[in-house]
C-alpha cells in the first residue's frame, strides 16, 4: 500500500512539475494543498469503488481532470460507474480536443452518442478512431467488430459480411441483425441460440418470445412458454412466462424492441458485461452495464446483475439503490427484491431477522406462484425451519407432474427435510423413490448413505451408494467426506484418511470434515495432528454448539470419552 501510494506522489509531482514549466499561463496558486488532497481522495475513492465520493473530488478539481490523462479517464469511468453516462459523454465532446480522450472507451461512448443521434457519418469516424484500440485485448476487439457490423446495419439496413467470428457473441449478433431486418431467419436462429448444449442461453426465450408477440402469433408463444419448467428458469424467463399466461402481451413491446437500434446495441453490451462478471472482473461489467442501461433504460430486469455484482463485492448500500429501480408490480422481480433484501440483512445482521423479513413478505403474497413457493421451501431448510419447508414442499408436490424433470429434485429436498427431523421413514421413502427416477444422482446417494451410515442401518449398502457417488463425481469435497467416514466406520482407516485428505484439501473450512480427519487421525495413532483438526473445528464459523461441547471433550479426554 506505501509503495503504491508513493507511485501516485511520484506522478502528481511530476504532473505538477511539466504543467509549471509548460504552461506560461498557469497561476501558482493553481495547484495547492487542495488539489493534492482532492487528488489523492479521488483515486483513493476510486480504486475502493466509493464513486459517488471519487466524483466528488473529481468535480472539485476539473482543472486538474483535462490536464492528467489518468486522472481524466477515471473520471469519465466514474461518471458512467455512478449511472451518469449522458454527463461522461458531454464531457468527453467538451474535451475533444483534449489528447487525454484519447482512449477505447472515450471513442466508444461518442460512436454509441452518434448512434443515437442517427448522425452516421460521425459514428463512423469515431469507429475509425475506435479501432485503433483494437488489438489491446479480445474484449476491444470483440466489441469493436460488433459494434462496426450494427453501425453497418443501422446505416445500410443490410448485413455487413465480415469474416471475423467469436462464437455465441456473433450469433446471438447474427440472430439481433436479422430480427432488425425482419427476416424469416430470426426464429431459426434464437432457436438455435435456446437449444445450445455447451452453455445456458435459455435468456434469449424472451427474446424469440417478443418476437412471436411483435408478430401476434400469440398461440405459439403459449405453446412455447407451456414447455417452460418455472422451478428451473432463471428470472428473465420465468416473467415472461408469468406475462403469457396473464396474457400481458403489451410488456414485451414496453421493455424491448428489434427495431429499436439503441436496444439491440443495449443487449450488446448486457452480454460483455455478463462475460467481465463471470470472470469476476465486476469494475468492468458494471462499467457496461451501466452503457447498456443508458442505451435501454426500459429494460430495468438487466439491473439484477448490476445488484449481484455489488452484492457480492459487500456494497449492500448501492445495491439497495439499484434495487429500488426494479418494478414491484412483476411479481418474479418483487420477490428477487425480496429474497435480496433478506440475503443482505442477514450479512448485515443476522439470520434470524432475515428470515423473519422475508416471511413476513412472503405471507403477504395472496397466491404464490410455485416458483416463489420453491424459494421459500428451500429458504426455509437453509435457516433450518424443516418442518415449514415440508409444509411448502407438500404444496409444489401436490401440483407437480410427477413427470416433470425436477419432481426427483423436490423429493431430494423434502426427504432430506424430513431427514433433519429425524423422520427417517419418511425421508428414506423420498430419497429411494427419488432414486428410482434417477439411480445416477451422486448427491441423492451421498445423502441417503450418509444418513444410513449415522443411523448405523445398511452399512454394506451404503457403502456400495457412496462407492457409485464416487464414481459419478470423484472430486466433490461432500462425497469424499461421507466416502472416507463409511470406511472409518468399518475401521478401514488408512483407507478413509485418503479420502478425507482429499476432502479437507478442497473444503477447509467445513466443521464435519475437520471433526472426521480428526478422528482418522486419531485412530491411526497421529494424535497430535488429530488435536489441531479438532481445535480447528473450535475455530470455524459454521461449528454449532453441540459439536464444540464434543470437541472440547476429544480434545480433554481423547476419542475413545465420547
């Protein structure tokens, strides 16, 4: 941390130092104690991800924005980070003659400006610019040609051939160009987008749905949505299918359309900033959420992601604000306001008060879909009220079709609900008819032969499931455990403190799998060893009281006291 900030000191100095010397005009008295300050407090700001704070020192020295070309790009990232890009943009025009805009995302925001304004032979001279940038890394190269090929498609109101190819980025383009142009190629090819067996697009459903709805071929959009399992669709999907089956036909038109340019370039940039978030770079993703946001500001369902990013990097307060954007009369997105907000009082609070929110919430909901329903099942089991998820899982059951492909999932569920509360009969008929759906399912079998293991019932059996669950994912930290316990159980040690070896390696931090390595090791005469997983276990934020009251007896009076 010194040495960066040492770095910073080293480039104001120097930055002061050639504007004394270059600039005849400028007054001594222009750089002071306050400009070193509010320098230092926005990049400081800045890199901690406090935008509205960064840009207040921004704002509080512009003289020194338009003289460090740094200092001038981080403030035309925060303008858009904090949901201001109009503003980013109007800066940048006043600043065109300025070498500090001379940089990918600066040209970027003037191509999509021109884009807007319909003025073409600007967009193409800032693409000109653009390019340039190209070869910097695969995102600029991947958002340049996309961008060149709608801009193309915008002027000429035909398809620019282009040899260049990225994979789903340049099909999911291709589908979007002939959408535009109203070509009978539109539904082949979001159909083929949809039926992708390598990666999840089940997102581009609306999409093909909207167009059935622009078309009015209402019927085969209902037939489309019927075949939609809501309990395995993501948010997106399952309002729209919500929208179709209340016959809310006027929604899609309101949020996207193909012929709309600037919401085409939107979901252009929705699926960069997706790709930047699945690789964690979220600075980024946020930075082109936010474009696509300002390209479509209807379509606020894409503002979850933009929650998710800050959800998960602890800025809770942002977050709520981007929450608020949400409509709560779309009762899927209500509900993720919901679920959010609870998800967000229990880091900030505790579990208690969290589920007590998102109960009362729930209980205010007239008729629950069986999507919500699922949600509070499993919620429910997380903060361990399993009698209350039974309650909800008996209500999705008593609706299902028992050939719909996630019936084996609720019986899973339930039955490990029941399991909980030590209604064994109960919870064996789930698990084994679960099983009967499916026999290859390594985590219904783990959890079925652990807890005939417990219960010291069909030892040999068990041992023959977990042996299979094995075979089906050898590298899950759980099965490994429950593997490594069923050969401690019949005293096969060695053999049990490889698997669980394995088992600590990927999931230290888990009190059971500390507890059992303990034990093996115990067993195998590794006693000191044994006493550090034990203490450990003491250490760990998940050890309920009743496994610390046992560990501190192991660790007084050994193993063979429990």
């Amino acid at each position: 941390m010194l040495i960066k900030y040492l770095k910073i000191l080293i480039i104001i100095l120097l930055f002061f130092y050639q504007n004394s010397v270059y600039s005849k005009n400028i007054n001594s008295s222009d750089f002071n104690s306050r400009d070193l300050s509010n320098y230092f407090s926005a990049i400081n700001s800045y890199d901690n991800q406090k935008i509205d704070k960064a840009l207040k020192f921004f704002n509080s020295s512009k003289h020194l924005i338009s003289r460090d070309a740094l200092y001038f790009k981080r403030y035309i990232f925060s303008l858009v980070l904090d949901g201001k890009t109009k503003r980013a943009i109007k800066v940048l025009k006043n600043n065109l003659s300025n070498k500090n805009s001379d940089f990918f995302e600066a040209y970027l925001l003037l191509s999509l400006d021109s884009i807007q304004q319909k003025n073409f032979k600007k967009s193409k001279y800032y693409l000109g610019k653009l390019e340039k940038f190209k070869k910097e890394n695969r995102y600029n190269l991947v958002i340049f040609e996309s961008l060149k090929n709608f801009e193309y498609l915008f002027r000429n109101k035909k398809v620019l051939i282009n040899k260049n190819t990225f994979g789903a980025i340049s099909l999911i383009s291709r589908s979007f160009e002939n959408c535009y142009l109203n070509n009978k190629k539109t539904e082949p090819y979001f159909l083929s987008i949809i039926n992708n067996d390598q990666t999840d697009y089940s997102r581009y459903s609306f999409f093909y749905i909207n167009n059935l709805i622009k078309k009015k071929d209402f019927n085969q959009a209902k037939k489309f949505t019927d075949q939609i399992d809501i309990l395995s669709s993501g948010l997106l999907i399952s309002q729209t299918k919500n929208w179709i089956d209340n016959k809310n036909f006027k929604k899609f038109n309101e949020i996207f359309s193909c012929e709309d340019e600037l919401d085409i370039l939107g979901e252009l940039f929705f699926v960069i900033a997706n790709l930047f978030s699945i690789q964690k770079d979220f600075d980024s993703s946020n930075f082109f959420l936010n474009i696509s946001n300002f390209l479509n500001p209807e379509f606020k369902f894409n503002l979850t992601l933009l929650v998710d990013n800050y959800f998960i990097n602890g800025n809770y307060k942002k977050a709520k604000i981007i929450m608020d954007k949400l409509e709560s009369d779309d009762e899927i997105y209500y509900w993720y306001k919901v679920v959010k907000k609870a998800n967000m009082i229990s880091k900030e609070f505790n579990n208690e008060k969290s589920f007590n929110y998102i109960n009362s919430k729930f209980q205010k909901i007239k008729n629950p879909s069986n999507k919500i329903l699922f949600d509070m099942a499993n919620i429910s089991k997380s903060f361990k009220k399993y009698e209350l998820a039974v309650n909800y899982y008996n209500k999705i059951i008593s609706k299902m079709n028992p050939d719909s492909i996630l019936f084996k999932e609720i019986l899973y569920r339930r039955g490990s609900s029941f399991e909980r509360l030590g209604r064994y009969k109960e919870s064996d008929k789930d698990l084994l008819r679960s099983l009967e759906i499916y026999y290859d399912d390594a985590y219904v079998l783990n959890y079925l032969a652990y807890s005939w293991l417990e219960r010291d019932h069909k030892i040999e059996t068990a041992i023959n499931m977990l042996e299979r669950a094995y075979e089906i994912n050898n590298n899950d930290p759980f099965i490994l455990d429950s593997v490594g316990w069923a050969y401690y159980l019949v005293n096969d040690f060695p053999k049990a403190e490889t698997f669980l070896k394995r088992a600590i390696k990927i999931m230290p931090d888990d009190p059971v799998v500390n507890d059992h390595y303990g034990d093996i090791l115990w067993k195998l005469d590794r006693k000191i060893e044994a006493s550090y997983y034990w203490q450990s276990v003491l250490n760990l934020e998940d050890t309920d009281e009743e496994m610390k009251k046992n560990i501190n007896i192991k660790l007084l009076k050994g193993l063979k006291k429990i």
